[in-house]
C-alpha cells in the first residue's frame, strides 16, 4: 500500500490557516507518512475575488514552521486552467446554460431545474451537469464519518461545473486537479463532506479513479461557529508552532510526550489510527487560543 499512497492539502488563499485548517492539515500530513506515501501541496488559486494577497506565502510558512514539509513542488489551480476547460468539453452534451441568480434560487438546496430546457447560450450564464436519479446516487465509506450516501439529483439537483465568471466550479476543479496529481487519500475537513457525493459524480462522469476519503472534524469556538477565514477566526502564530502542533494533537485525541516538534510529529505518526477520531463532524468547545 506504501507506494500506492498520495495525499494532499489543498487550501484556498483567502486569508492564513487558522486552527481548524492547521489540524486538517496535520491530519492529512499525519495520514500519508503513516502510509509512507507522498503528501502535495495545492495552493486552490482559482477564485481570484477570493484570493488575497500575501495568504499563500503566510500559509507556506505556517506549513513549514509546524513541521509540515511537503513532496514535490507546490501545485496551483492556475496552473491547470487548460484542464478543466478539457473536463467540461467532456460533459458538454451533459451540460446547460443557466441564468438562475442566488437570489432567484432563494436559498433553495436542490435546483428546481428552473433552466433545463431553455436552451439558453452559454456565454454570461453557468453551466449545470444534469443529474439523474440512476448517476446521482452515491455512497462511500468515509473512513471517519463511516457510510455515507447521498441521492444527488434529490439533494442537490443539476449542480453548476462552470461559473457565469467563466471559471470552473469548485466540483469540477478539484475533481480534475486530484485526478491529475494521482491524489488516492483525501483527508480534509468534514465541512466538505456533503459536497462528496457530487466529486464522486462528476469523477464517475470524467472515468477518473475514486479516491479515498477522510472528512475530519472541524474546530468550533466555544459559542459553536465553526472557525473560518471569514469570521476573524484567530490565524495561527508560527511562534507558538510547537504550542500549536500539542494543541492539534491534542484536539487529534493524542498525547504526545515532550519534545521538539520533528519529535511530537514523528511520535504522533508512528501511533496514528484515524479511524479512532471521534466520529463528529464537528468538535465542540474550543476555545481560541491567540
Ligand atoms: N480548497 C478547499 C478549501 O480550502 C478544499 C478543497 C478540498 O479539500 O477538496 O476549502
């Protein structure tokens, strides 16, 4: 299995880790050296609104100062623009033009298939995968959450693989970018893990392989809010890097002895066993630390 195994972080430059992100990251560290495999590095550049100046520098340096050395050179979104335009070439015959606003949809979950048969040009509109009742049902076995399924076409409905910006969706980026890296484990936060169901679909769609998965769970702050770059969630200060790294490991279910942080993670990678995280998709009560 050594060999055969590839991870990855992926996060997106929209502001530095943060607590949740950096135990994500270790997870997934964690996970692959167990296996003795690879673990890449991918900087999800694509949003450029969202993409902030200086994050992806800060984030490196986080990675590095926790002891968290990645394989091979970093991957980005932007790098692999060409791909993705490839992939919805693909489902094209799959695929039709949607004019449907966040406000038209009025925060409805499952797309009512408002733009189905409009026939309306692609260029200015996104571009939906029609999803059936026979594709869209899809089920795994997430190797901390446990069995998952879901209907997609019920649940979701025709999703969007092509923004009206004219960039690919999130779906059908990350689907197409783990395809090209040879990702076989994903480990990431388990605030991703209803938006698997639909990478498997588009993966089925796209004959690409199905890789692993590992949703783990992601830190709250005491009052429940799930911690995000979006709520002033404190970003992580690479001084207190071994502080962190205890904390993580802690939050992680492990007890590390003493020692540097080389030590606390070599320790915490001879004694990993993700399928003995607590089985939430999100921990409670964390306190953030500054
Ligand atoms: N870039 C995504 C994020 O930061 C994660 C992508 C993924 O793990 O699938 O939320």
């Amino acid at each position: 299995m050594a060999a055969s195994y590839v991870g990855r972080f992926a996060p997106t430059p929209s502001g530095p880790l943060h607590l949740g992100s950096l135990l994500a990251a270790t997870a997934s560290w964690l996970d692959a050296r167990a296996h003795g495999g690879r673990w890449l590095l991918r900087i999800d550049d694509l949003d450029a609104p969202r993409t902030v100046a200086g994050a992806e520098a800060a984030i490196l340096a986080t990675l590095e100062a926790h002891g968290l050395a990645w394989d091979a050179t970093v991957v980005r979104q932007s790098d692999h623009l060409q791909h993705y335009r490839a992939a919805l070439e693909t489902l094209a015959e799959r695929c039709f033009a949607c004019r449907c606003t966040r406000r038209d949809l009025h925060g409805a979950t499952r797309y009512p298939g408002t733009c189905r048969a409009l026939r309306l040009p692609r260029r200015g509109n996104a571009l939906r995968l029609r999803v059936d009742a026979v594709s869209g049902l899809h089920a795994f076995d997430d190797r901390v959450q446990g069995r998952y399924s879901q209907q997609v076409a019920a649940a979701i409905g025709d999703y969007v693989v092509w923004r009206r910006d004219d960039i690919a969706s999130y779906q059908l980026a990350v689907v197409v970018d783990d395809a090209l890296m040879g990702v076989t484990h994903i480990v990431r936060g388990a605030d991703l893990l209803d938006n698997t169901p639909r990478q498997l679909h588009l993966g089925a769609c796209l004959g690409k392989a199905k890789p692993s998965y590992a949703h783990v769970p992601i830190v709250a702050e005491a009052s429940g809010v799930k911690l995000s770059k979006h709520n002033a969630a404190t970003a992580i200060d690479d001084r207190a890097a071994r502080y962190n790294i205890r904390n993580v490991l802690a939050l992680l279910g492990l007890d590390p002895p003493r020692g540097d942080i080389a030590e606390l993670l070599a320790w915490a990678a001879q004694r990993w066993r993700i399928d003995r995280l607590p089985r939430v998709p999100v921990l409670p009560g964390f306190v953030a630390v500054s």
